[in-house]
C-alpha cells in the first residue's frame, strides 16, 4: 500500500493509524407520557438490549430521570438518536434522546 505522508515518522504513523475513533453516550431521558412498553420497544429495537437488560435500562430512566442506553462513535450514535426520535414522533411521544461525548 502506498503512504503519501513522507514526512511523519514511522512511530508517529502508527499511532495515528490505531487511534480509536471518539465516542458518544446515547442517552434516554424520562417524560410523564412516554409508555414504559414503548420504551422497552425502542431500547430493544434500535439498541439491540435482551428484553430483561432492556426493561432495567427503561425503570432506571425511569427512576432518575436519565440513563445510558449505549456508546457508539459518533455517526452511529446521531442515527440511533434519529431513530429513536422518528419511532417516538411516529407514535406521539414526547421521548427526548440526547448524544454526549464519552470523556
Ligand atoms: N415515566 C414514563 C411512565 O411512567 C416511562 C418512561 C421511562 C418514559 C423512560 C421515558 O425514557 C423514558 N410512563
């Protein structure tokens, strides 16, 4: 394969090449109106959580008021987010989705 970065050091390549890509924390917040079935759906649907993980996630929003439902770099997380958004407006729920980075 050809490298066109003639001026980086082999040590300095290398690391570049095995860097992780940043990510981001998918998070649910809790609402008054959202059905705890919707949410177990979307959590299990989008997130890919077995329904006992998927029921947890939801009471634990639930009690809080917020809680993680998964970490993805950072294109993955905007369209898990979007999905969740466009169920949640599907069915008229006022379910909020929100991407942080992961520090
Ligand atoms: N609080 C909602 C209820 O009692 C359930 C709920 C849980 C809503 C998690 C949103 O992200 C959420 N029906």
């Amino acid at each position: 394969m050809s490298d066109f970065r003639f001026g980086t050091k082999l040590e300095d390549r290398s690391q570049e090449q095995y860097r992780e890509p940043p990510m981001y924390r998918v998070i649910l917040l809790n609402d008054d109106y959202t059905t705890m079935d919707f949410v177990v759906k979307v959590i299990r649907q989008v997130f890919h959580h077995s329904s006992e993980e998927a029921v947890k996630i939801m009471f634990d929003v639930h009690k809080k008021g917020k809680g993680l439902v998964g970490c993805y770099s950072q294109d993955i997380a905007v369209t898990k987010q979007r999905q969740v958004l466009v169920m949640a407006k599907s069915e008229e729920f006022p379910l909020r989705c929100e991407i942080e980075p992961d520090l």
